[in-house]
C-alpha cells in the first residue's frame, strides 16, 4: 500500500515539517503515543501534511503496542524476550526512518501496521 496521499499542489512548510519531526522525536524519546498524539489532536485539522504523518505515527505505535503485549506471555516460553528486543529494535530504526522522511516532507508508510485510526 502506497502513503496516505497528499493533494498534489500541496507542499508543507517548514513549520509543519518541524512539527511531524517533533512527532517522531518524542516518539523516540519515551513519549510513544502521548507526545505524537498531543502534536496531533492540536494540529490535525490546520495541516493535512500533520494530519496524515500523525495517523501514520499513531498507528504504527499503537501496533507496536499490540505486538509488544503478545509477546509478553511468551516470555515463559523464552521466545518472548528476543521477540521483545527485536521489536524494540525494529520501532527505533522504523521511527528514524520516518523522521529522516518528515525532513524531506514525506509521509512514511510504516510496514506492518494495523491501520486504526
């Protein structure tokens, strides 16, 4: 699936690039889910560029989430531990390459996500 689209003649600014960077900057810095979604809910209906970088963010922290919980009972199994550490791993490396495309005022599809929102 391709990107939650953009109208064509759109190009964001610099501001609403600046804030789907702050998004994925407190994302990576321990505020997951209520930093994206403070910047989002306030932002949202001012930018569709916010709009679709915040759902796309939202939700791939939310699936992460979700995968997370499920691999919590697996720990008595001794797969959960490296299924944890592989998550973890693969949402920072997931969520750089989300900011590096915010930069360039992209939105990034994350891979292996439950479109929720």
């Amino acid at each position: 699936m391709e990107a939650p689209s953009l109208p064509a003649d759109l190009i964001p600014t610099q501001d609403e690039k600046n804030l789907g960077i702050i998004m994925h900057v407190l994302s990576l810095c321990g505020f997951s889910l209520i930093g994206p979604l403070i910047v989002w809910l306030v932002k949202k209906d001012e930018s569709a560029f916010i709009d679709a970088q915040g759902r796309e963010l939202l939700n791939f922290q939310l699936s992460i989430l979700i995968y997370a919980l499920i691999c919590i009972p697996l720990c008595f199994l001794c797969i959960g531990v490296p299924l944890l550490i592989m998550i973890g791993i693969g949402s920072v490396i997931l969520t750089i390459i989300g900011l590096v495309k915010a930069t360039e005022g992209k939105v990034y599809r994350f891979p292996l996500t439950f479109r929720m929102l």
